[in-house]
C-alpha cells in the first residue's frame, strides 16, 4: 500500500558497519514490458549519510506471485551518486525479470530473482519453514526460510531469508561469503 515503510537496521558486508535500510511503498507506478509495476524507494544510510538510492519496481500476477521487474541504484562515489552497474529493467539489454517471492512456496521451490547478463543473476530456494524469529519489531512463530545466491557472479556467497505472511522479509544474514546481517525494526504507514 502506498505510504507504507518497512524500516530496517543492519551490518554491512564487513560485519562492523552498522547501517539502515528504509524501503518505502511509493504511489508511483512504471509500466515495463507492458506490466504496471509498484514503484519501491529504498535508501541504504550508513553513519547517518545516504550510501545507496534504489527505485525498485514490483508487480504481481494472479497466483500471487510477486515479480521483480527491475532496479535503478544509484551509489556514492567520491561524493556523488552515480548509476551502479547492476541496475537494470526487464527487456532492455536483455534483462528479465523474475520471481522475488512465488505466490503459493513450497519446500524445495526454485526460482530466478532477477536476470541481467554479467551484473545480475540472483536466484533462490524455499528451504521451508524458518521456525520462530524475533526482531525488534516482533516474535513470529510461522516463518519461511530461503536462500538466495549468485553462484555466477558472488560464488560462495549464501544469504537466508526469513519472511512472514502479511508482513514480509523480517530478517536476512548471509551465511557464507560476508557477514552481512538485516532484521526488521518498524513498519510505519502514513
């Protein structure tokens, strides 16, 4: 729903730099390859600056399954923002797009995340149920775990996801590869 924001807090890669990730529902929507997709702002500040600005674009069909139609990621370089490499949008420079969350998962399940040939290539699996998570914004008994890798472009690098009907991702830490840790502080609607 437009206005709404999910606020998080964690570690960046190196496992010391503390960081906040704010991920706000827009009213904006971009239509890409035909598809009106919900337009995602997300702003990643480490030490109270902004680091990262991204446009994330979103779009379900209707089995429920959520589609990730694209990203525009602007990082900070010596000082300005500038466009990051992986930035892309389905069906401009062969990019596709792919499911960030299927709308029925099942153990076992599999499926592309996102495709941009040499810059984007994230996949993931429904490992099952993620048993009980707290974070700072609640305890949740019914969770679903995956994981999510890119062999092609980060090999070694494995981060779990625990998510929750009704509220979403709650909490992410890579298992291998960095030390890379999120969890859910607040959702705020306005």
């Amino acid at each position: 729903m437009p206005g709404t924001g999910f606020h998080y807090k964690s570690v960046a890669e190196d496992g010391k730099t503390p960081q906040t990730d704010d991920m706000v529902v827009t009213s904006k929507t971009k239509t890409i390859l035909g598809v009106p997709c919900t337009v995602v702002r997300d702003t990643v500040t480490s030490r109270g600056r902004p680091i990262e600005h991204t446009f994330d674009w979103y779009a379900q069909d209707n089995e429920g399954n959520v589609w990730y139609m694209g990203e525009d990621t602007r990082e900070l370089q010596h000082g300005k923002f500038v466009k990051a490499d992986d930035s892309w949008e389905g069906g401009v420079a062969g990019a596709e797009p792919g499911i960030i969350m299927p709308g029925r998962p099942k153990t076992g399940d599999a499926y592309r995340q996102e495709y941009y040939p040499r810059f984007a290539l994230d996949q993931a699996r429904v490992l099952g149920p993620g048993g009980l998570v707290t974070v700072p914004y609640g305890s949740y008994k019914n969770t679903l775990l995956t994981v999510e890798t890119a062999p092609k472009l980060d090999p070694g690098v494995a981060e779990r996801k625990w998510y929750v009907a009704g509220v979403g991702d709650v909490k992410e830490h890579t298992v291998s590869g960095n030390h890379e840790e999120i969890v859910l502080v607040s959702v705020t609607h306005s």
